[in-house]
C-alpha cells in the first residue's frame, strides 16, 4: 500500500509545480492589464463625449446679426481740438475819477454797441465845462474890441491921420485874441468831451460778465481791474489745432476751394454745436508739439458756443463719391490686421481682410476687402471661426417672423 502511494504522491508534486511556475506572469499580466484599461477608459470616454459635443455644436447656428455692404459718399474730415475765442473782449475803465452814482447792466446781460452801461458823478465836469464857456466868452469880446480897432486904425492910416507901427501893432493883437479864442474853444471841446466820459457806454455788442464795481464807490482812470468785460459772442472764433502733416493739403484745398467747412462739436464729440468757415492759419508750425494752428468762424446765432469752451472740430477736407461702406461695428482686428465676417449664400461665414479708409460716425469706408451688396456680421462674431454655420436674426435678438428660434447648444 505504502509504495503503490508514494509514486503517485511524487507525480503530482512534480505537475502542479509546473502549472504554478507558468501561471503566475499570466496572473501578473492581466492586472496590469486590467489597471491600465481602467485607468485610461475615462479619459477617452471623455474625450469621447467632447468631440461628441463638439460635432454637435458644429451642427448648430451660432445665431448673428448682418448688415448689407452699401455704397456711397464718405467725406474726409480733418479732426483736431479747439478752444472758443471771442473775436474781442472789452474790459471797460472809467477815463475820469469820480463817484460811481449809476449802474445800468444786469450781470450776463446782452447789451449792444453806444449803450449806456454805468455814469459816474458829472457835476465837477460841467463846472468845468461852463468856465471854460465863459473864458471863450471873454476872450472872444477882446477879440471882437480888437477887430474894431483895427479897422478904425487903418481907416485913419488911409487918411494919414496915424502911425503905420500903431496899425500894425493893432494886427499883432488881433492874431493874438484869435490864437486865444481858438485855444478857448479847444478848452470848451476838452471839458465836454470830459462831460461825455461820465457815462460809460458799450464799445460793442456782447455779453456783460460779472460786475467788478458797485455803485457809490470812487472810480479813477488808472485802476487796475475795471468796471466790468464785455466780450462779444456773434460771430465767434475757434482756434483748433492739426498736425504738422496736413498742412500742405489743407493750404492745397483751401487755396482751391477759397472756403472750408467746419464742424464744432461738444467735448465728447457727439453732439454738433455749431458750423462756420475756416478763418484764416497760422504762419509757423509749433515745433514743441509738431501742430499748426487755425481760426474757424461761425455766426453762432444760437449762441451754442462760449468763449473758453474746449470743442471737438471736424473739417471737411475732401470727399469719396463712391465708397465702399460698412457699419463700424462689423470691423474685427486681427494678428493680421483687419478683417470682417462675411455671411455666404449657404449660411457659412468666411473671413475676408480689409483696407479701412476713412469714417464717420459708425460708417466706415473699405478701400479693399469688399463688394457692395455683401453681408458682414454686425454682432454674435466673438465665437465664429472660418467655415462655421450661422442663422441671421435681426439686430433687436428677435427672430424674423419666417424662422424659427435658434437651436441651443447641448449643455451637456
């Protein structure tokens, strides 16, 4: 019994070493196996699901807002910055010493030219005025005695009855009365004229600012501060700035044109405040800021502008007859300059760079790029890309009565 089981007891031994020996890389090698498939199955079913969402939202419109390429008439504005200057501002002194008694303006009041603005006290100056019309009056009774004389003198000189010397010395003192008279009716011109300077009246036709004296103080000729300012408000100047490299065409279209319009706006440069003409341009350039200086005129009827307001100026240099035209808006920079999104006929946008020429407002000229009749997208061009699907909606968001509401994204 004993040996009949030992010979089996050994073979087993020996088979099942060898099954252990060779099962246990196979062991080893499914779990890794087993590991790195659990490892990596997430991020591809992830990656998965994103390039699914990505095909998707590639099937869907992104919804845009278009407007139509359009020609047209750009014109070429020159812009610069501008300070309002009244063509004159009068600071009104007294020409005489005396006590202010009236004052005749409201404070901002609008007065016109040879109004009476304030008097000052002209009794002393019609004394004077009446002493210097009775010395005239004096010496014009010397001077008639002396005439008499005169010619009795030389009635007795016809008659031999007198000395020549006393006819002559008789003309000295004529000539002498009437070198009197004549400088008695200068004195009597001197104190009206004296008289007339108690009333101040307006040199010209403005805006009275603020009262710098009041009634019943002593005004003298030489004070420092004035009675009041008057500066005139119709017409008006701007002096407005450009730079230094449009000189020679703005001298090129004035000498052609003979006249240019202008624009003022507000500081923000939105609201037009008035229009006028260009006046006249500076003889040198400022070398410190590399600008020329210009004067504008306007008639300024509505009295828009004010003297030391800063304005926004716009001139209108030149103009494009036929221009390409395009909302601002559809304008998109680039590493590669500008370009726009142009909405084709099977709904697909494609990029097409651009050459800007001048704007105006929110219209801009496109010198190359474009062709009228063209669709360019206005808004919604943030998420597009060349290629990519759109649908059109109005520019209120709304979508137009044949269509239907664009197809959202899958949020997933």
């Amino acid at each position: 019994m004993n040996q009949d089981f030992e010979p089996r007891s050994g073979k087993s031994s020996t088979g099942n070493s060898g099954r252990i020996s060779w099962q246990w890389p196979v062991i080893v090698l499914l779990t890794a196996v087993a590991t790195g498939y659990s490892i990596w199955r997430p991020d591809s079913a992830g990656e998965a699901r994103g390039e699914a969402r990505a095909d998707k939202r590639d099937q869907n419109p992104m919804a845009v807002s278009t407007a139509s390429v359009k020609q047209g008439e750009m014109p070429i504005f020159l812009e610069g910055l501008g300070t309002v200057t009244p063509l004159r501002t009068v600071t009104l002194h007294s020409r005489v010493d005396g006590e202010l008694v009236r004052v005749a303006f409201s404070e901002g009041q609008q007065v016109k030219q040879g109004e009476v603005l304030a008097e000052i006290d002209p009794r002393a100056f019609q004394v004077q005025l009446q002493q210097a019309q009775g010395q005239l009056l004096h010496d014009e009774a010397l001077l008639k005695n002396a005439e008499i004389d005169l010619a009795r003198y030389q009635t007795l000189l016809e008659q031999d009855s007198i000395a020549a010397q006393q006819v002559a010395t008789q003309e000295a003192l004529v000539k002498q009365y009437r070198g009197t008279v004549e400088v008695d009716r200068a004195q009597v011109e001197n104190a009206k004229l004296q008289l007339s300077y108690t009333k101040i009246t307006a040199p010209l036709s403005g805006r009275v600012g603020l009262r710098l004296v009041d009634q019943g103080n002593l005004v003298h000729a030489n004070d420092s501060n004035g009675l009041m300012v008057i500066t005139q408000l119709q017409p008006i100047t701007v002096v407005f700035t450009l730079p230094e490299d449009r000189v020679q065409a703005v001298m090129q279209r004035w000498h052609a044109a003979g006249m240019l319009p202008i624009e003022a706006y507000d500081r923000a440069g939105q609201q037009r405040l008035a229009g006028g003409r260009l006046l006249a341009l500076d003889n040198q350039i400022d070398p410190t800021t590399g600008t020329f200086k210009l004067k504008a005129q306007f008639d300024n009827t509505d009295k828009a502008l004010f003297p030391n307001q800063f304005v926004n100026i716009k001139m209108k240099l030149d103009s494009l007859p036929t221009a390409t035209l395009v909302p601002t808006a559809a304008i998109q920079q680039g590493a590669a300059g500008s370009f726009v999104y142009v909405v084709k006929d099977d709904n697909t946008v494609t990029v097409s760079a651009v050459k800007l020429g001048p704007g105006l407002a929110e219209t801009v000229a496109v010198l190359e790029g474009l062709t009228p009749g063209q669709q360019v997208v206005i808004d919604g061009a943030d998420k597009l890309r060349e290629g990519g699907r759109v649908k059109v909606i109005p520019a209120d968001g709304r979508p137009a009565a044949n269509e239907s509401p664009i197809q959202q994204a899958d949020p997933s």
